[in-house]
C-alpha cells in the first residue's frame, strides 16, 4: 500500500454494536500524540509498520495497541475485555499487541528492540 496515511484509531461506541474511526495519520509520533489526547478513552490503534520476512524483503505489519486512558471512568475501562476482541477481527496481521496506558509504554525505541524485525519508523 501505498498510502501516506500509516496508521488509524478506532473508537468503541458501545460494545458489540458500534466501531468508528477516531483518527487516521502519518508516522510514529503523530499516533502516539493522538493516545495522549485520549486520557478518558479507550481507544485502539493500528500503525502499519515494516518488518522482514526472513527473505530480505519488507512486508507491513500491524503494531496493535489497545489503550485506556490513565483517567478512563471504571465502567469504560471494564468494556475493554469485549472491545478487543471486536476490535482484533477489524485489525489483521498483526504482529505486536502492546496494552497501553500510558505513552511511555509507546517509546518507539522500546518497541523496536522488543520486536529486532519491526521498523515504526519508515
């Protein structure tokens, strides 16, 4: 795929019912800013990264995470259980599933070196 847009951010409206897209961008730091903004959500993002096969060439791969935010009501954090499965039959390919709730965990550094094949940043 060609497209400059590399990952989207889905939101969970009511469980079991309803899915939107939040949000859709380019890069790395530009979807980390967009969980940063979600301190009341849950939120579930897909980045579309590069990673090699084992022959030599680059394929995309999805870079899951399921976010709750650091101030997300009890009731919403507790919809998070069925929300991901919805969500992981939206979503496919994915290669790495990072649980999330706070950036810090979204350093892209820390997710490269806990996954050698993966490059968030091309």
């Amino acid at each position: 795929d060609s497209s400059p847009v590399n990952w989207s951010i889905v939101k969970v409206v009511e469980v079991g019912k309803d899915v939107v897209q939040d949000q859709t961008g380019q890069g790395w730091e530009s979807f980390v800013a967009a969980f940063a903004a979600g301190e009341t959500d849950v939120l579930f993002g897909a980045f579309r990264a590069m990673a090699d096969d084992g022959l030599g060439q680059p394929r995309g791969k999805v870079v899951l995470v399921n976010w709750i935010g650091g101030r997300c009501p009890p009731k919403k954090r507790a919809s998070i259980l069925l929300a991901k499965q919805e969500v992981g039959e939206i979503f496919n390919n994915v290669a790495v599933r990072i649980d999330a709730n706070d950036i810090d965990k979204l350093n892209v550094n820390d997710v490269e070196k806990n996954h050698p094949k993966l490059n968030c940043c091309s």
